[in-house]
C-alpha cells in the first residue's frame, strides 16, 4: 500500500469511528488530517484535503478546539491561522474521555438520578422502574467516578495501560 493509500484510508476509518466517541465525520477527519501531519496546517490546507467547505472546517476546528485536542497556532508574520492537534496519544485518550463524561455520561447520570428518585405509590410497577433506573444510576455513577480516577492522573501506568488495552 502506497503512502497516499494509506493515508486516505486512516482518514477515511478516524472520521468512521470518530462518530463512536460523539463527533461528526468530517470533525474526526479534520482531526485525523492534523493528528498525523508533521506541521501545523492553515484551514485552506484542511479544506483542500478534505475537500469541504471553509463553512464546515471553521465550525468542526472550533469544535475539536472545545474539545481540547486541537490548538490554533500564530505564526509570526503571518495572516493565516494554523491548527496542530495533541499528539501525545495518552493525552489524547484522556481528553476524549473528559470530555465524553462532561457531555454524555454526565447529563445522563443526572437523569437517572432524578427518575430513581420518584415516589412511589406502591404499585409493582413504580417500585420496579424505580429499582431498574436507580440500579443504572448506580452502575453509571461507579463508571463515571472511575473513569474520572483515571482522567485525573497523569502519564501513570494506569492510563498508559488502558490506553494500551483500547489500542
């Protein structure tokens, strides 16, 4: 397989499995295409690659740059913006997961808390819901608070031993 093969093909399966962690497909190829770059790329660089529109770069860049995974770079003397994405894939790994939690875990833990809570009359069916949903507030809260463990540590063998598990 040819480089160019090759690399359209990563690009290709990132934006793929980056609608599993919660973006769009060209956020994820947008990343892929910084993530594996040597330099920082202007946004002209990433809409000629991906072949999209400024429109849909500048809103997926500001989005990744939520995220904490990729930065704008000045370059002195220049006009254009640049844009690098966290190489370090530990840090990576860690930032995805912080924000997954804040985004998705969180506000569903939050749920589950409030449905759990209810009062119940008695009947079998409100005393069953209530069981079910304060089981998986359990369960979601336990993953959470774990995952949080490990997101606040730094470059320790237990990030570098899940990130090599994920890998």
């Amino acid at each position: 397989m040819e480089f160019n093969e090759a690399k359209e093909k990563f690009v290709s399966t990132w934006g793929a499995l980056g609608t599993l962690w919660g973006i769009n497909k060209a956020m994820a190829q947008i990343h892929a295409i910084l993530f594996i770059s040597p330099d920082p790329l202007t946004m002209e660089d990433i809409m000629e690659e991906l072949g999209i529109s400024r429109g849909n770069a500048s809103m997926n860049l500001r989005h990744l740059m939520e995220w904490g995974i990729v930065y704008k770079i000045n370059k002195t003397g220049e006009r254009k913006e640049y844009f690098k994405s966290e190489k370090d894939v530990t840090e990576l790994a860690r930032q995805i997961a912080k924000e997954r939690s804040r985004r998705e875990i969180q506000p569903t833990i939050k749920v589950l808390k409030e449905v759990s809570g209810i009062s119940s009359n008695g009947s079998l069916k409100e005393e069953e819901f209530i069981k079910k949903t304060k089981e998986l507030y359990d369960l979601a809260d336990t993953a959470d608070t774990m995952l949080n463990k490990v997101i606040a540590q730094e470059q320790n063998w237990i990030t570098k031993t899940l990130v090599k598990i994920l890998k």
